[in-house]
C-alpha cells in the first residue's frame, strides 16, 4: 500500500472519530444514557409532555441509518483485509459484533414502542459496544499503519 | 475500489468512464454542497452567525442544539465519505508521492478542522464561525482541484 494510501485511511480514522463524538453527543442530547430517559423518549411521558414515538417516526429515523450504518462498517471492517488482522478469528468476531450490534441499536427502538421494554438496555448496550467497537477497530487500523 | 487494482487505468475501456462518471459526480455534489449552504445555512461568516444564534431584529430564531447537532453529524458523515472515495480516486491516478500526500492532507485537515471549528462556534466561542468559513471554502476548493486534476489524467496521461 503507498504512502498516500495510508495517510486518506488515517483522515478516515479521524473522520470517524468525530462522527462517534457526534453520535454520542446526538444520543446524550435527545435521548440520554440511562434507562428512564431512552424509555420517555420512546414511550412518551406526561410529566415531562414528551410525546411518544410512533412506528412510522421511528422509520423515518431508522432508514437513512440502515444505510449509512451499512456503508461506514463495511468501509471500516475492509481494511483490516489490508492488515495483519486479515481471516483471523478476531476479525471475524469483530465483523459479526460490529454488524449485529448495529442491527440491534437501529432495531430496538421498535420493539421498546411495541411492547418489550427490555429493549431498552438493549438499545443503550448496543449503541455502547457500536461505537466501542469502532473505536477498537480503528486503533487496530492506526497501529498497522504505524507499525507495518 | 477495484480501480486501484488495475495496472493501466488509461487503457481500460469500462473502468475509465465509470470513474469519469464518479468525478463528475463528485463535482456536482461539492459545487451543489456550496450552493445548498449558501441559501440554507450560509457559507459566509455572517449569514452563519445568523443561522447559529438567530437575529432579533429579522426574527430568526436561533438553531436549536438538537437540530444543530443532527446537522454536523450528518455532514461528516457525507463528507468523510465523499472526501475518502475522492481521494483514493486521485491517490490511483497520481505520480508524485510528496506532492499528492500533501494535498491530500491539505484537503483532509481542511475538512476536518471546519467540522471542528463548527462545534466549537456554536458551543464555544463565535469566532470560529469564521475559521469554519475559510476552512469550508478552502476545502471545497482543493477538492475541486483534484477531481479536474483526476480527469486530467484519466484522459491525457497514458502511463497511469
């Protein structure tokens, strides 16, 4: 890989790191972190006139993520093909973490609205272990480029 | 991104148009990113202001912290994207490795810092409104230079 190659892949790290910080920086502002704040987000609460979140507002917010989640892990996840980390079974852990926590935390939602509130640890777990994960991956990224 | 695995670009008959058709596309969305901000959010220093804080006497309201925040992650979401897939375009078609990198850089650190000066405006400090606009133009800038400059190449060097 040439020089250049691997200095658009840093930039790309950096990029990603700003979008975690603005990720969590969306969630704790609209959503908040603990339990009773994810649930009034979605279910509404009469104290605080928070409306609930219908099925068709949910869609709305989930559709451009299913996408967007979807490009940035498979561009992520591609390259550590370019590294040591190639067909490992860590890799492959990751790869299977990475998108299943996604489909959980763009999923959840519905199901808190539908009924099953323990979906709300799991949509706070899941959106925790994405952005972890990407933070782990791209740290293994930078260190194969810094030291291979 | 199998056009960086191809030996010679220039003599490739399907590979040539297709990344034609990404550059130009490219093109369309930095030139289109410039004219939607100008009339929507405002690329010079006061037209941001007014976005970001609001203007009593014009009765603007001020952009609420929610909707500010949805907006910047959107943006470095499409720009780091963007600005990835401009970049190994023109890393591919390009000789001189110093000279490349640096603009690459350039255009990377550019970017980057305008999205930083940006969260710093509307949190911190005002004056950063103006940074994120020289920031924003010079940006857009190289990266117009560089798709001209891949075009460039793609049609008249015949050695990549």
């Amino acid at each position: 890989m040439t020089k250049a190659y691997k200095y658009a892949i840093v930039y790309f790290l950096l990029f990603s790191l700003l979008l975690v910080i603005s990720g969590v920086m969306l969630f704790e502002h609209k959503i908040g972190f603990s339990i009773q704040g994810v649930s009034e987000y979605y279910l509404g609460s009469e104290e605080k006139f928070i409306v609930a979140k219908s099925s068709a507002g949910v869609l709305k917010i989930v559709l451009p993520h299913i996408f967007a989640f979807a490009l940035f892990s498979m561009v992520l996840l591609h390259f550590l093909i370019f590294t040591k980390h190639r067909d490992t079974a860590h890799s492959k852990a990751l790869i299977y973490l990475l998108f299943s926590s996604a489909a959980l935390e763009i999923f959840s939602p519905f199901m808190i609205i539908f009924g099953a509130e323990f979906f709300v640890f799991i949509k706070i777990a899941s959106f925790v272990l994405f952005e972890s994960l990407v933070i782990y991956i791209a740290w293994l990224l930078l260190n194969s480029i810094i030291k291979d | 991104m199998k056009f960086t695995l191809i030996k010679k670009l220039s003599q490739d008959k399907s590979m040539r148009p297709i990344l034609t058709g990404l550059l130009l596309f490219t093109l369309l969305y930095i030139l289109s990113d410039i004219l939607v901000k100008y009339v929507n959010f405002g690329v010079f220093p006061d037209a941001i202001n007014v976005t970001l804080f609001g203007d009593e006497e014009q009765y603007i309201d001020p952009l609420s912290t929610s909707a500010f925040l949805e907006f910047w992650h959107v943006e470095i979401f499409f720009i780091m994207m963007i600005l990835l897939t401009l970049s190994a375009v023109f890393v591919r078609v390009s000789k001189d490795d110093t000279s490349k990198t640096i603009l690459l850089s350039a255009l990377m650190i550019c970017a980057l810092f305008s999205l930083i000066s940006l969260v710093l405006a509307f949190f911190v400090a005002k004056i950063f409104v103006l940074i994120y606009s020289i920031l924003f133009f010079i940006w857009h800038a190289i990266a117009v230079y560089m798709i001209l400059y891949s075009l460039g190449k793609l049609y008249y060097d015949k050695s990549i």
